[in-house]
C-alpha cells in the first residue's frame, strides 16, 4: 500500500493449509530379502503438522496379506512367500 506521500507499508502472515502428515517406514528396508519363517521387524513413524505425533495410529498393510500390524513397531515371521509391498 502506498499513501499520499508516496511512502509504502505491508505486512505478512505465515499459514498452513491442512497438509497431510509424514509417515517414514525405517525398517524393513526396501529391498529386504527374508527367507519364510524369518523375523522381520516393522518401524514406523507419523507426524502430522496439525495434530503432532501420530505414530501410534499407524495401520500397516501388505499387498498380498492384507492388514499386518499397528502402531510404530511390531514383528511378524508368518508373511505369505513372495513379493510384498508394505503401506
């Protein structure tokens, strides 16, 4: 804004529309190769800018199992063989 005596003023504001939270997978690294009947250990972590930490509400899932855990951590040695790709 500019008044009569040619002097300019303004002002600024910082704001955040809604983003959606970030969410890490740690482990199992991509890639991993497990033979059947191995432990493999699922770590996980959520932040989300509005609500904070959110790790415990995380739902894990795999393509060929389904539902495979929650939470930030967990095991689990009874995954199908085969190729899985973990949400």
């Amino acid at each position: 804004m500019t008044d009569s005596h040619g002097l300019r003023g303004w002002d600024q504001v910082l704001i955040t529309i809604n983003t959606p939270p970030t969410v890490t997978i740690s482990a199992p690294a991509g890639g991993a190769t497990f033979n059947e009947g191995d432990w493999i250990v699922f770590l996980g972590v959520a932040v989300d800018l509005e609500d904070g930490e959110l790790t415990t509400d995380l739902s894990w899932s795999s393509n060929r199992d389904g539902h495979i855990g929650t939470g930030g951590s967990f095991s689990r040695t009874d995954l199908s063989p085969g190729f899985h790709m973990v949400t």
